[in-house]
C-alpha cells in the first residue's frame, strides 16, 4: 500500500510566531535544538524566511563554532530574530523575544 501525504494541512511548530523545524526539541525557554546539522537548518530557514526579505548576519567568527542571526524584518510575531549556533556537534536555536514580548508562546501554525 502506498501512502501519499501533501503538506497542505502540515501543522508548523512556531515559538513567538517563528517557525521552527519539524521535530525540534525544546530545551529551554525560546532554546531548541535542531534535528538537522548546522547547513540543513540554515537550507531549512533559507526556505522559510530567504536572504532577500530576512537579513543575516554571521555572530560568532571561531574555529569550530558556527553562528547565523536572522532578523525578523516582517515585524510579525513576538520575535526578533533566530540565532541558530553549533558547538560541541549540536545545532540549536534561541528564538529572540520582541522587546516588551516577553511570553513563551508556543502555538501551532
């Protein structure tokens, strides 16, 4: 049998209205880590809020330390921006709340 799903009713998981990869994992407030390594999740986000409407900008320049903030130029949601690191093999990301957001919003898009 084979079965045939379309993503037209996919649920996004969102953190302040941000998007967030499909089985990401809530470590703590805002903080995720990535199913995917550090060039699949920027593939992930590249699709989701692309270069030319979304800045970025490289935050960490170390040996071994990966480090990408995305603004959040829309103005929609309670956040931001996303600042997506890897270090120590581990991909995260730290959804930064609006001022005055504050919340822990987590909702279903």
């Amino acid at each position: 049998m084979l079965v045939v799903t379309l993503g037209l009713n996919a649920q996004a998981e969102t953190e302040l209205g941000a998007i967030l990869p499909e089985n990401a994992r809530k470590v703590a407030e805002h903080r995720y880590k990535s199913p995917n390594d550090f060039d699949g999740t920027i593939k992930f986000y590249k699709t989701k809020y692309p270069d030319a409407t979304n800045n970025r900008t490289k935050i960490v320049n170390q040996p071994g330390v990966h480090a990408v903030h995305i603004a959040n130029t829309s103005g929609k949601g309670g956040w931001e921006g996303l600042n997506i690191y890897e270090a120590n093999d581990e991909v995260r990301i730290y959804v930064v709340p609006a001022s005055g957001s504050g919340g822990s919003k987590k909702s279903k898009k």
